[in-house]
C-alpha cells in the first residue's frame, strides 16, 4: 500500500520534524541560536533521528497490520465468516485510526487541533502534506465500508447504514475542503418535484439481462432448445448458442471431451427457461419426465441392490404420473396459454421427483462393493451428472437455492472422483459462477470462473488458444457487464474474441466442421461487445459490431440456416435499440418489427424472444406518449412470459414496471403501485432483497410513497435502495448518490432542511468524484444545496422574529401572547 523507500507517514514524519526545527530556531536570539545548534550537532540530533525513525518504522509495521488484517477479513467475508471478519476490520479501524492520529498529532500546525478523536478528520494540514492525509483517510473509508458490506450481507441494514453514513461523511468533508459548495441560483424544481419515470431504465434493464443470457446460453451450459415440450431435456448439445443444428457437433463446451462420450458431453446442462414456443411445443412428445425416466430406467438396467422391487415400484408409478402430464400437453391448446404453462411446471416438479429417486438408486450402487476399479470414477460422474440435471430444473422454476446446492454437490463428487483439475470440475464451477452473477455475488461469481479457467489452461497444457478458456474469459466479462465496470468488461470480451479468430482461423485452414462454430462464437462475442459499447453511449462502435458480425454471418452462408437467422433476429433489435437511443424511432420501430417477423416464422407466436421485442416496441410508443399502444405492446409481452416462463418469473418484472409507469404517468397511483410491488416480489423472490435489480423498482414505490405523502415509509425506502447501491457499487457511485438524493427530498418535504442539506452534500460529494464539476447531476446538486440554504436563512430569520416579537409583547400584551402559546 505504501512505498518502501518513504511512505507517506515517513514524509510526512519528516515534514513536522523540518518544521519543529525552524520553530524552534525562531525563538531564539542569533547567539543563543548558534550556541545551541552546535550542541545539537552532537547526541542531542542523533538521538532525535533515532527517534524520527523509530516512530516512522512503528507506524509503518501498523499500517502493514493494517493492510493484512483488511486482506483476512475480506479472507473471512468470501468464507461468510461474518463474525470473524468483522473483528479482523475492526483491528484494521483502530491501527488506521491510531496512526493517523499520531502523525496529525506530530504536524505542528495539527496538534492544537488533534486533542480529540472527534477533530482528527477535521484537522487543516498544509498543502505538502494534504495528500498523504487524505491517503489514510482512504484507508479507513475502505475498511469502513468493508464492515458496512458485512453488516448488509447479515441482514443488518440500520448497522449498515450507520458505516456507509461514516464513510460518505468522511469524503463529503474532505471535499468541503479542498472545495466550498458552489451555488449558481438556477433553481430546485427539477431536484425535488420531477416525475419518477423508470420506463426507459427498465426497458435498458431488460434488454441488458437479455444479452447477457444470450451469451451466457451461447459460451455456458444454457441452450433455449432444452426446454419443456421442445426436446428430450438432456439430449442436445449443452453449450451451443444455435441449438437447431447442434445433434451432431463433435465438441462439447462444457468438458471439451469428445461427442461419442455422450455422458461427457450432456452432464452441463442448464437451460434457460421454462419458455418454449407452443409451436415447437406441440411437435415433440418428449417432457422433461420422460426425460427423467429414461435415465432412472437406464440406472435400474445395472442396479443389483437389495432395494429393485421398490425402485421397481416407484418407476411403475413415476411412469403413470408422467403420462397424465403428457395428456395435458397434448390437449393443450394454443390458445390456453395458462394450462400449458402449469403443465410445464407440474412436468418439472414430477421430472425432479424421479431424477431424486435415480440419485438414490445411484448412491446405493455406489455404495455397493465394487469389482472394476474403472467403473468407480463413472459411478460417480453419474450421480454428479443427475445432480447437475437436477439443478438445471431447478434453474427452469427460479429455485436458485437448490439449483447452486446441486452444483456445488456434483463439484464435490467430480473433485473426489477426478480431483480438482478436471474439465468436469472446470464445468460445474462455470455453473456455479452462473448462479452467484444471478443473484448479485459478483466477486464470488468471478472467482468461480477464473478457477475454471485455471483449470481449463492446465489441461491444454497453458495453450490459451482453447475454446474453453475463452468461454471462461467471457464470463468474467458478463459479470463485470452486470457490475457496470463496462470497461473490464470489454477488455474481457475483446481477449475472448481474439481467441475465437485465432481459432477460426486454425478450423478454417482444417476445413473442419469446427470452423462454423467458431464463426458463430466471433459473431456472438461481436454482439456483445456491441451492446457494451451501446451502453456507454458509444452508439457508433456498437454499429460496427453489429454490422461486421451481420457481414460474418453472411459470408460464412450462415444466415441461411435457421439459427444464423435467430442470431440475425437478435443483432436486429440490438440494431433497433441504437436507433431508440438516436431518438430516430421510426427506423428502430421498422428494425423491431423485422426482428419480430423473423422470430415468429422461427419460434412461433409464444416465445420469450417475442415478448421481448413486443416489451422494446412498447418502449418506442412509451417514449411517443402513445399509452395506449405501449400499453397494448407490454400486456401482450406480459401474457407470452407467463405462457412460457410460468407466472413466477422474474423476466416478466421489468415489463411490469413499464405498465405501472404509464399508471403513474396517468397519475393512477394505486395501479402504478400494485404492478410495481408485483415486480418488487418477483425480483425478491428470484434474487433476494439485496439484488441491483430490485433498486429501481424500490424507487418508483418510494416515488409514489413521497407523492402520496406517507414520508416514513417512503424514506425506509429509500434507505434499502441506497443500501443495495452501496452493497453493489460501493460508496462512491452515482447511483448511491441519487439514492443520497432521494432521502434529502423526503427531508425537504418534512421541513427537516439541515438532514436535507446533509443528504445533498453526500450526493454532491459523489457526483463531483464521479461526473466532475460541470455535469449536469453536479450543477442540480448544488443548486437545491443552494436553495435549502435560503429557505434555512429565511427560518432561521422568521424564528428570530417572531423569538422577538414575543419576547417585546410579553409584558405588554401578555393576554395575546398567552392567546398565540395556546394556538
């Protein structure tokens, strides 16, 4: 953390000491002064830089302390050993503390200042040593905020809050100082009376979680095809992001092992969704519990047990249960979208039931004595192969808790059965690190992918030119996407795609089947990087991407085949939504509508993709102030995701939000309100309280909360979302400023215009680290710091008044004045 040649306690050590010594010399007469100074050239200097060092090696070892203690406590965090963290990041606090009150202590022109705990963060230093103070004061601000981030992962949020309140304290008053809060009079409407309108957010928001799906399908172990009704569950290619024509292939993502190894090649499975189109649905006879049944049947095929009769039973039974479900998908009709999404569930549910009698029978044969010394590492990638079956399923009804115990399960098996530097271990990591992205553990998440491709590197002996390892690194980039660090996630993204054209090249010179693929990863990871750059605005490079892999796709004929189409299809509303972005609505609205022609001949009328362009076409008439058409749009987007991806869905939410924020624009509160909670509960039940993706929705309810005048509830709302900024972003983020922002709004409208000054000051203390001086967040925070500041003059003017008023009638008017206390 510090240099080892000087670190900032040892210069700035060595600057108090230089000033002590004019001091002292300026106190002298020129006689006295030489007299001393040439007795101080002998033991009397020696001993003092003996001490100077000294103190400096002191605090040098302590904010080395420091520093290894923070490193044990985030140690203790990623093993949710909250407890043992929090005491290691409170060790760190007072090392950091303590030596920064000692070298204040030993600047001359601190030390009057310094008698108190309380005044060390407000001690003016000079300039020369400005820096080195502001230093460890960032090093208490990260410890701070790490015990703040324990507290919220705990469950204790008003814990949380006090350590984020410190922290944004802290910078908010080094700021102060370096800078006054600047007033420009333009005025505070647009601080606290605009209207809330999430619409476009949310739109962005789902179209966000859209891409990454798309690619986390395409380089991980999701495929669209492996879905209810559409196919056998467990049967097709695991990693391809063009499912159609994936039977055949001869690699698998998931272990990079041979096709003719079938097991080896289906045992990653984690498909995307519930959602398949009724089309494809009504062609196939295969369920997911027919799925499941072949494979108990082919367990009991070699089961020798003492228990056959009973599993014997439970199949018999299992297998009747399963053709009632298949009845109903054949009954189904296109139109009764609602039975065929509960048979779907109620498919899955039974799938599970006989996949967890499969795993039983499966562990007692394990258990059994064992003739073949080869056949005990199969045994065992069987069972982890159920399990992570298993978790796919779950995955399909958003059980997300069951899904990541049955991974992290199969990994245990895998690693004891193979150790841990074996593709199937690589994979089920990959699944894992899947899960945690989707509930927010980013960090977590990234650990899990890089071990991935650790392990994917040592296989292929540190050739990084592996498929695998790419899909890795892409990853890491969707989670850095779903962080917002859109820069890390590019870098991460653009070293995918420089593997992916290094090996297309290498296919395209073998002329093997490989070299499709291979063009289909360049182009998916094209994509993405598109939908980056058009998150950053840099809507120009995001056209590139788009049309150079559109032109890939083309010159490899690979847009003749159904799924160079669905890809087409999907860069086309990527397309689209540049041009929302432009404003230039009609040629995104004629790029939605090419996208929707083409997925329904692909897909069919029912089909999570199409809700989706009819939820961004709603978007377009949204922005047009054309309710009703938006309206039309986003309730037929609502009634395709519950007809594919079940009712319980959180994909459906941000479609929710939409139509709740034409209620608001129709200042239809409690509909507004009821949709938005709706969203809220699915969010929450899918993610959890502390999800990035619940924040916007708290927002709106707050919104209409403040509006409605319940300030209490609405400021406890806008707490969590301020919380859940912090957990995600940390402490210096825009989006904790807004939240900083909303609080000091409900304060105003209580008339509490200190807390609310205090609330803004945060807010602007952020937006100046973040969007600098002249940006447009800046100028408005100063400007209601401005205006809260007059209306506290003009109290604080009126108190003083009318304190004199009754104070000059108490003795004259004493029969009114009691009149006005009784008032």
């Amino acid at each position: 953390m510090y240099s080892s040649s000087m670190s900032p306690i040892g210069r700035m050590r060595s600057s108090g000491c230089k000033i002590r010594s004019d001091s002292s010399a300026m106190q002298s007469t020129s006689l006295l002064k030489n007299s001393k100074l040439s007795q101080r050239n002998g033991d009397y200097a020696v001993l003092l830089g003996n001490v100077d060092q000294q103190r400096k090696i002191v605090h040098e070892a302590r904010s080395g302390l420091a520093l290894s203690l923070d490193r044990l406590g985030e140690h203790h965090v990623r093993n949710k050993e909250y407890d043992d963290a929090m005491d290691a990041f409170a060790e760190s606090l007072h090392e950091k503390r303590s030596v920064l009150s000692q070298v204040l202590l030993n600047l001359p022109e601190s030390r009057e200042r310094c008698s108190s705990e309380d005044a060390i963060f407000d001690v003016d230093v000079k300039p020369e040593n400005q820096g080195f103070r502001d230093q460890l004061i960032d090093d208490i601000v990260n410890t701070l905020r790490n015990m703040g981030n324990v507290h919220s992962l705990r469950g204790e949020q008003d814990e949380a809050m006090r350590y984020y309140s410190e922290v944004t304290s802290l910078r908010a008053a080094r700021a102060e100082r370096r800078d006054a809060v600047s007033v420009d009079g333009s005025g505070i409407d647009s601080a606290f009376w605009g209207d809330e309108d999430t619409s476009t957010l949310m739109s962005e928001i789902n179209e966000d979680v859209k891409a990454l799906d798309d690619l986390f399908r395409s380089i991980s172990f999701r495929n669209s095809k492996n879905t209810v009704g559409e196919s056998s569950g467990m049967r097709s290619e695991p990693l391809s992001p063009f499912p159609e024509e994936e039977q055949n292939r001869k690699r698998s993502r998931g272990s990079g092992l041979q096709s003719d190894q079938r097991l080896e090649r289906e045992i990653f499975k984690r498909s995307s969704s519930l959602g398949s189109s009724n089309k494809s649905m009504h062609s196939s006879s295969q369920t997911e519990s027919a799925d499941a049944l072949d494979t108990y049947r082919s367990v009991l095929e070699t089961y020798n047990g003492e228990n056959i009769d009973l599993h014997d039973e439970r199949l018999n039974s299992l297998t009747l249960r399963a053709d009632l479900i298949s009845d109903k998908f054949r009954k189904a009709k296109l139109s009764d979208s609602d039975m065929s999404s509960s048979a779907r569930v109620e498919d899955i549910k039974l799938a599970l039931e006989v996949y967890t009698n499969a795993l039983e029978a499966q562990k007692e044969m394990s258990e059994a004595p064992i003739q073949d010394a080869d056949s005990e590492p199969q045994a065992s990638a069987n069972i982890a192969s159920t399990m992570i079956r298993m978790g796919s399923l779950y995955y399909k009804i958003s059980n997300v808790e069951a899904e990541l115990e049955m991974y992290r399960e199969a990994m245990s098996v895998y690693q004891l059965a193979f150790g841990e530097n074996h593709p199937y271990v690589a994979g089920t990591r990959k699944n894992i690190g899947m899960v945690l992205a989707e509930r927010g553990e980013y960090q977590e998440s990234i650990d899990e992918f890089a071990k991935a491709r650790q392990i994917y590197l040592e296989v292929n002996e540190g050739n990084e030119l592996c498929r695998d390892n790419a899909s890795a690194i892409s990853c890491m980039g969707n989670v850095k996407n779903r962080m917002g660090e859109l820069d890390d996630a590019l870098e991460h993204y653009k070293d995918a795609l420089r593997i992916y054209v290094a090996l297309e090249k290498q296919q395209k010179v073998k002329g093997t089947d490989d070299a499709i693929q291979a063009m289909r990863d360049v182009t998916a990871t094209l994509k993405i990087i598109g939908v980056v750059h058009a998150k950053k605005g840099n809507v120009d490079e995001a056209m590139n991407s788009y049309v150079e892999a559109i032109k890939l796709l083309r010159a490899a004929k690979l847009d003749k085949t159904t799924a160079g189409q669905e890809t087409m299809a999907s860069i086309m509303t990527r397309i689209a939504g540049i041009y929302l972005k432009k404003g230039d609505f009609e040629r995104a609205r004629d790029y939605y509508e090419e996208a929707h022609d083409l997925t329904v001949e692909l897909r069919g009328m029912n089909h999570p993709d199409i809700a989706s362009i009819l939820h961004s076409m709603g978007g377009i008439h949204h922005k047009n102030r054309d309710y009703k058409d938006a309206m039309d749009c986003y309730q037929e987007a609502v009634r395709i995701y519950h007809a594919t991806l079940g009712p319980g869905n959180p994909a459906v939410a941000a479609t929710l939000v939409c139509i709740g924020s034409i209620h608001y624009k129709q200042r239809n509160l409690d509909s507004a309100m009821m949709f938005y909670r709706e969203a809220l509960r699915l969010n929450r039940d899918a993610y959890g309280l502390h999800h990035p993706d619940v924040a916007p929705t708290l927002k709106s309810i707050g919104t209409i909360l403040t509006k409605r005048g319940e300030y209490d509830e609405a400021y406890d709302v806008f707490r969590d979302v301020l919380s859940i900024q912090c957990t995600v972003h940390g402490t210096g983020h825009p989006e904790v400023a807004n939240a900083y922002k909303s609080l000091g709004n409900i304060h105003y409208k209580r008339g509490e215009l200190a807390d609310a000054e205090r609330q803004y000051r945060h807010a602007l203390s952020i937006y100046r680290r973040s969007k600098g001086e002249e940006h447009p967040d800046t100028a408005s925070a100063r400007t209601s710091i401005e205006h809260i500041r007059y209306w506290m003059k003009e109290k604080r003017q009126r108190d003083m008044e009318k304190r004199s008023t009754k104070s000059s009638g108490k003795g004259n008017q004493g029969y009114n004045y009691g009149e006005q206390r009784e008032c």
